[in-house]
C-alpha cells in the first residue's frame, strides 16, 4: 500500500472527504505519455495492472468516480475486482482498457448506483458484455459512450433502449450500428439529451425516430453520414424544440433545406458548427440568423458555399453571439466580418484561418466595436495588415492572439497589441517574417502576464530581443523557436536561465549546449528538432 500511495503521486489526481484516505472518491489514472529524467523509470515500473487495481479498491472502498483512459494492462480481471468492492461507483471511464465481457458482467451485477460509462476503444468488448451490464445497472445508467468496438452492434444498443429509461447522453462511433439499434434507443429513453453519432450505416429512418421520440433532446453530433437526406433533419426540426446544441460534421446530402428546418423549428439553439457540408450554403445560413436570436456560438469549417450575406443575417439577428470560427471559407470576406463586428458587440472570441478574402476593413471593424474580445485568431489570412491590429490594440482587451502566417504583419501590429493588452497570456506569431526584435522588447515591458509565446520561423528575431522579452516575462512557461536562423544557443540559455516558470522549450537540438541542458534538468521539457 505504501508503494501505491508513492505512485499516486506521480499520476493520481484525487479528491479526499475530509481527512480519511478510505473516503477518497474521485481518482484519475492515465496513461503517461510525455516522461522525462527519472520519472520515466518510474512510471514504466508502475504502470497501473490489474493488481494495482485490486489494490485501489482494497484502500478506497467509497470510490464513486474512476478514470483509467489506456491504462492497456488493464484487464476484466482488476475491473471485477473493482466492482466487487466499490459499490459506491457513479463515474467508469475505461477508454483504452482491454476490458472483456467479464469485467463488465461484474460492474453491472454489482455497481448500481453506475451513472456514467466510457467504453471507446475497449476492443475486446462484445454485446454479451454490455447487454449484461444494461441488465444489471441500467436503471441507474445515464451516459454512455462507445467507439471503435467491433463487436457491439444493434443488439447491444436494444439492450439499451429495454434498460436503461434514464440515460441521458449516447455517443456512438460505429460502422457496426445500423438503424434498428437506433431506433430502440430513440423509443426506450424518452430523456436523452445528447446525442452523438458516427454511424455510416444509419439512414433517415433513424433520424426520423429521433425526431418523434427524443423530445428532451438538447445537443445532437452528426458525423460522416453518408446515408440520410434533409427529410431526417426536417423530422429533428419538427419534433426537438429544446434542440441547443447542432453540429453537422462531412453530411454530405444535406442542403439549405434541412438547415432551414432545423432553423425554423429549433429557434433555442445556441451552437452551430457546420462542417464539410458543401451543399450547404448561404440561403441554409441566413434562416439561422432570421430565427434563431439566441445562438452564441456559431463555427463554419470548409463552407465554400456560404457568403457573405449568411452572416449579414447572422449579424442582424444574433445579437448575443459570442464566439465566431472561420475556417477555409474562401466566399466570406470584409462585408461579413464587418456585420459581425456592427451587429454581434458582445462577441468574445473570433477564430479565422484560411479565409483569404478577409483583410484590413473587417479586423479593423471587429477592433472599433467589439470591446469584450479576448480570444483572436487570424492563421494565414495574409490581407491582415499591421492597421487592423492596431485597432484590435486600442479597442480590444485581448488574451490570447494568433496571427500565425500574416506574412504582413510586422512590428508597427504587435507593439500596438503590446501597449494595449497588458492582459495578453498568449501569443503566435511565427511565419511573420517581417517581424524584429523591436516587437519582443515592446512585448517585455507591456505584457508580463505572458505564458506561451510561438517564434517559429520569425527570421529576424535575434537573441537581443528575446533578452528584453524575457527580463520582464517571469510567467513565461513555453517558448517555440523553431527556425529562427538569428537566433543562438546563447538566446536559449537566456530563456532557460530568466524563466523560473518555464516547462517547454521548442528549438532546434544544435542550439542546446551542454549547460544549458544540465541547466534544464528535469524541470523543462523541452523538444529537440534538428535540421
């Protein structure tokens, strides 16, 4: 027991009740991925098995909530141990364990009170175990997640739906479910609320269900369907009114149609993401923003389709909007991030990448009138001149700020950014390469809060101006400064030596001397990229 309360605390976050260690009830234990110096010797040699499971529930009886995501040498044997001495369970996560239909038997016969279940990645699982476990604890089952297991097919998923009245969130990534397991879910559990899919060989008719049965429905994930059309989202539209949260993912028979309907008959929906639909376009948008007034967060990710008038009408109607993603949307420019910026004043956060039709005018809009933004983010959309963000730094109380790739942004923008957000935590500007030492020493003296800060491939950047970044930047705790040609192992030591805070260091192996290596220790994990 001592040896396992010693490997606690290299991986285990728990939560204790009061001061008796038997009453801990929350542990988590995951596998470790990143190790360095002596921890890594240590971690290999306690690895979690099926003793040092046995030996968990041994010592923490009134375990309510685990987590063991690819603890892989994990089996059915340290799970039926688990379960026979925590009753107490509420929270099972055992992504990545090679756990068998024995173990999940055990959970069911004897966790009742089990609320929450994660099974993605437990490869060894069949329906024999899981319909047991809905047999046994189904009753007090509320979510529950699988992905990638071969062997659970519809059968599983009746089970489900005969015993499991109360669940309230199913995920599901399989190419194994077809429509008759998902209609069993939709008639036997009236309460769910969430729903997430990955199933190619659902149809309509599935969809079709869950319109007419999930009438709690609040969140529903659609990805990669291939086999249903818009009259499955006109019957979602038609019967979930408490619809919030919508995210359609690579749908690609979908159309303005079935967004409309959704829009129409979903007018409390808050989240849109639209994903690779691509006979999705403006008209299909712009109902969301007629209808739609309380959406808050709205993502468009490779909509080659949808124009600048879909967020006019986004602008126009959504005036809570608070967070806005962008991504390869190459029909939507200055006019639309302007509506936005005139409509939406509330908006926090603006993620834009790729979008080669935004420039100057709709950065400089967003700048002038949204005061709350925080959160900005304009990867490789090179029409962004240092103009726009010197009005995002008079107008903007910016945390966190990517321009990685606006090759004409140069100095004049990020002093601006530096004078005006003292707040600003974190920074990337690689790829700029007209960027200079000037910048970094107006970054030391404005912005002191600063963590993590991306250089990579900003070639005029010397070690004169990571000095001056660095004397005032005492929270800095990462640093990426691949490629940067003008930069020495001397301005690596300095970063090394000036951060007491610093974890991560991102720089090109040649760069490293020897001091500065044994400097490092283990306290900083840095990346080695050699050229």
């Amino acid at each position: 027991m001592d040896m396992l309360k010693r490997w606690f605390k290299l991986l285990v976050q728990g939560k204790r009740r009061g001061r008796d260690e038997n009453a801990m009830t929350s542990l988590k234990v995951h596998y470790a991925g990143e190790k360095s110096g002596s921890e890594e010797e240590v971690c290999e040699s306690f690895c979690l098995t099926d003793a040092g499971l046995t030996a968990v529930a041994d010592g923490f009886s009134k375990l309510e909530k685990l987590s063991l995501i690819w603890c892989s040498n994990v089996t059915s044997l340290g799970i039926m141990s688990l379960a026979q001495k925590c009753y107490f369970l509420k929270s099972l996560d055992l992504q990545g364990c090679y756990v068998g239909d024995q173990g999940l038997a055990v959970v069911g016969k004897c966790c009742k009170q089990l609320e929450d279940l994660n099974l993605r990645f437990c490869e060894s699982l069949t329906d024999a175990g899981l319909v047991d476990l809905a047999t046994g604890c189904g009753k007090s089952l509320k979510s529950l997640g699988v992905a990638a297991c071969a062997r659970i097919t519809d059968r599983s998923l009746e089970a489900v739906g005969s015993h499991c009245k109360s669940l309230e969130t199913l995920s599901l990534d399989s190419e194994f479910i077809h429509n008759k397991g998902i209609l069993a879910i939709a008639q036997g559990c009236p309460l769910l609320k969430v729903l997430k899919l990955l199933c190619i060989n659902v149809t309509d008719e599935a969809l079709t269900a869950v319109g007419v049965s999930c009438l709690s429905l609040e969140m529903l994930a659609l990805y990669s369907f291939q086999q249903f059309t818009d009259k499955g989202l006109r019957a979602v539209g038609k019967g979930c009114k408490k619809l919030k949260n919508l995210t359609l993912s690579d749908c690609y028979f979908l159309s303005d149609k079935g967004l409309e309907a959704i829009a129409t008959g979903c007018t409390e929906l808050t989240h849109l993401e639209v994903n690779g639909c691509h006979n999705i376009g403006t008209i299909g948008l712009e109902s969301v923003g007629k209808y739609c007034p309380r959406l808050t967060e709205l993502a468009l990710l490779y909509c080659q389709r949808i124009g600048n008038f879909a967020l006019y009408e986004v602008g126009r109607g959504c005036k809570d909007l608070q967070a806005l993603h962008l991504v390869d949307c190459s029909s939507i420019g200055d006019e639309a991030i302007c509506s936005i910026a005139y409509g939406c004043r509330n908006l926090k956060k603006l993620h834009i990448r790729r979008c080669y039709e935004v420039g100057n005018k709709g950065i400089i809009a967003v700048g002038e009138n949204c005061h709350s933004l925080t959160d900005l983010s304009l990867r490789f959309c090179d029409r962004v001149l240092d103009e726009a963000l010197i009005a995002v730094g008079q107008g903007c109380p910016l945390q966190h700020l990517n321009v990685s790739g606006c090759n004409q942004i140069g100095d004049a923008g990020i002093v601006a950014i530096a004078r005006g957000c003292p707040q600003l935590s974190y920074l990337d500007v690689s790829v700029l390469q007209n960027l200079g030492d000037m910048a970094l020493a107006e970054l030391g003296e404005g912005c002191p809060l600063l963590k993590d800060i991306v250089l990579s491939h900003c070639r005029q950047i010397t070690d004169i101006g990571l000095s001056h970044l660095v004397k005032n930047c005492q929270m800095l705790e990462s640093c990426h400064m691949v490629y940067c040609p003008s930069i020495t192992a001397a301005g690596v030591a300095t970063v090394v030596s000036s951060c007491p805070s610093v974890k991560k260091v991102l720089v090109e192996k040649w760069k490293v001397s020897p001091r500065t290596k044994r400097r490092a220790g283990s306290v900083l994990s840095y990346l080695c990229v050699d050229l």
